[in-house]
C-alpha cells in the first residue's frame, strides 16, 4: 500500500539510498578505527618488548624467568584498559608471522632465538561492536530525523503538483491559469503544457459539437435536389424511370457524404495536385438540379491548364458551399460569374427577389468554409448587398 503512490516511493528510495550510505560510511569509518587500533596494539607491544628487552636479561630463558616477566608491575599497568588480550610471551626459534587474529612483536636475541611477545586482536574486534552497541540511540534518533526530514521534503516538493492536480480537477474555465503555482521552472513550464492541452481539449470538445451542425448542413444540398426530383415527378403525375433513378442517386450521395463526414478521423489532409477548372465544373454538375430548376447559368472564367496544390476534401468543401451559397438566392434565370486569375477565385451573381431558397440552410456553411480557410491560411472575402452577392477567395498566401 505504501508503495501505490509515487510519493510513497520517493521516500521509500530516499530512505533506502540513506541506509545504503550510513552503512558504506559505517563501515568505511568502522575500517578506519580498526586500523588506528591495529596501530595501538601494535605500539603497546613495541612498548612492552622493548621494556623487557632493556630491563632482562633474556641470554637465558627457562620458566623461572618467564614467570617473572610476567609478574612485571609496568606490565600490569599496560594490560589495564588496553587493547592486549591473550598475552603471550615465548623464546622462538624462528622469526614470527603476524595475521588477522594474533599481532606479534619479537627482538632477536642470537641466530636461534627470538624473543617475541604476541597478543590477540580479538578485544579490537570486542570494542568496535562494544562502541556501536553502547551507541545505537544515535542511530535510531538520526534515522527518525532524517526519515521525517525526507518526508516533510517530499511534502514540499509536491506541493505545487498537489495544486495542479487540485486546478485541473476543478477548473472550469481551461484559460484561467493557477497563478499560485510556485515550485521553480519546471513547474511553471508544466503549469503552461497542461493549460496549454486542457485548451485544446476545450478546443476539441467545441469541435465535437459542431460536427452534428456541420453534418446537417453537408446534407442539406442533396436532401434538396432529392425534393425537387419528387416535386418533379409529382407535377407531372408519374414517376418515371428517368426521376426515380434521379432519386436514387440523391439517396446515394446523402449516404456517401454521412459516411464521408463521420469517417473523417485525420486532422492533416495530405496535398494534392489539383486543376481548378475541372474541378468547379464537376461540383456545378453535382448541383445541375439545382440550378436547372431556378433556371440559371454558370459563366465559368478560369484556364483549363490551371493546377494548384492543395488538400483536396478541404478545397472542394469550401468551393461547394460558396457556390451553394451563390444559388442559394440567386436571381431566376441569372447567370453566376466563376473567375480565377493568380490563385484567387471570385464567385459574382446578381440576388433574385424570391425570399424562397432552394436550400434550408442551417447558418454553418459559411462557418465552416471560415474555419478551413483559417486552418490552411486561405483569405476569405465576401460582400453581400441587396443586389449583389460576391466572394473572393484568396488561395495562395
């Protein structure tokens, strides 16, 4: 449970990287006073061969003189309180070898003998553990210090994440920043991305409710013509194989378009070579019914060999709703000017006095053709008075 949170596992690093280290401190210091005592030892016996060298005669050796090296008052005095445990002091016939566990210190005495007093390093090895034991308060007092040290510094340390956690919580608003927000750099920098992506999730969600608009109004020319094929048809009657093919057709692209719009998952289109000219042509056949019905023509001014590269859905998107936009309410029996010269496209015609549009349109058209201009860095124009309508639409920055 402790470990769960990332809190929880900070301290628990910090606390196990501070054990690591008291322990390599630890022993690296324990190593340093084994070896000052090793020191001490040594120099103890120096000392007390020395003394028996210079205070006997050691040319000759029984029991008799053993014990009365032993029975030395300055002997004594050294052996109380001192690091010499196990003495031992013998008449060699080799010169000795110190190791781990026993410390010798001789004087030679002729070619054969070798007067050697020796002693066990056990009692370093006694006061090192009887020095840390008599002392192990210390150790737990400074880890409780050091364990709540960490604990109130990892507090503080995500104290300014505590406050984003509790803004992006709370926030309504993804353009009100927490300017409380203290911590150094990184922080703030993080402070910004998540302002920054919260905004473009507000971005994204705005867009997400547009789309069911921007859908309504995609069908909207199609689901037109398919009445005009009915009215059609009805006027004179009968339907004929001629308008029920029509009709079909219609239905057709109502259910192209709807799996088109709902299918649109890349935000990037990738850029095509287009010419315009046969382009603009096949969305004014597209739209024949149209403006067949209202009687009015297209004068179409633009070069055959005219080509540009652009995202083609997003260019063809835009074209089609300023020209559905044109005949929308254009003058019965009109014509509808198309002009391109040096990337810029002008769609000119002349308002008819009938409040009845052939299409029902739902006010996005134009929204939408605004934020695909502004996506790519198009310039969109359009002037509309009582008489005239025209756009221009700039397609080269």
């Amino acid at each position: 449970m402790f470990l769960k949170t990332f809190k929880g596992r900070i301290l628990a690093v910090s606390l196990g990287m501070t054990i690591v280290s008291v322990s390599i401190f630890g022993y690296g210091l324990a190593g340093i006073y084994y070896q000052h005592m090793h020191k001490c030892l040594y120099r103890s016996l120096s000392f007390v061969t020395n003394m028996m060298v210079y205070e006997y005669d050691l040319s000759t050796w029984n029991e008799q003189k053993h014990a009365q090296l032993l029975q030395n008052p300055q002997l004594h005095n050294v052996l109380k309180g001192g690091l010499i445990d196990d003495l031992k002091i013998e008449m060699l016939p080799y010169e000795p070898i110190s190791d781990e566990k026993r410390l010798y210190r001789y004087k030679k005495i002729s070619e054969e003998h070798y007067f050697t007093i020796s002693s066990s390093t056990a009692k370093i090895d006694d006061e090192l553990v009887s020095m840390i034991a008599s002392r192990w308060i210390f150790f737990l007092v400074g880890f409780i210090f050091t364990s709540a040290l960490i604990y109130f510094l990892i507090r503080l340390l995500f104290a300014p994440f505590n406050q984003l956690v509790n803004h992006c919580l709370t926030c309504e608003d993804p353009d009100n920043k927490p300017k409380s927000v203290t911590g150094g750099v990184e922080i703030i920098a993080l402070r910004d991305a998540i302002a920054t992506l919260q905004q473009r999730i507000s971005r994204l969600q705005i867009a997400q409710r547009d789309s069911m608009k921007a859908l309504t109004h995609e069908l909207k020319t199609p689901l037109a013509q398919l009445r005009l094929r009915i009215d059609l048809a009805d006027q004179k009657g009968e339907w004929k194989a001629d308008a029920i093919v029509a009709a079909r057709e219609e239905i057709d692209t109502i259910t192209q378009k709807i799996t088109q719009i709902l299918h649109t998952t890349e935000s990037h289109e990738k850029s095509e070579k287009i010419y315009l000219k046969r382009s603009v042509e096949l969305l004014v056949e597209d739209l024949r019914s149209l403006w067949e019905h209202r009687e009015l023509t297209f004068m179409i001014d633009m070069l055959e060999e005219g080509v540009m590269v652009l995202p083609k859905a997003s260019y063809e998107r835009v074209i089609r709703i300023l020209i559905e936009n044109a005949l929308n309410h254009a003058s019965s029996k009109s014509q509808i000017f198309i002009h391109c010269k040096q990337g810029v496209i002008t769609i000119q015609n002349r308002i008819g006095s009938d409040d009845k549009p052939l299409i029902y349109s739902s006010g996005k058209g134009m929204e939408i053709a605004k934020t695909l201009c502004d996506y790519y860095g198009w310039d969109l124009k359009y002037i509309q008075t009582d008489q005239e309508y025209k756009v221009e639409l700039r397609l080269m920055g």
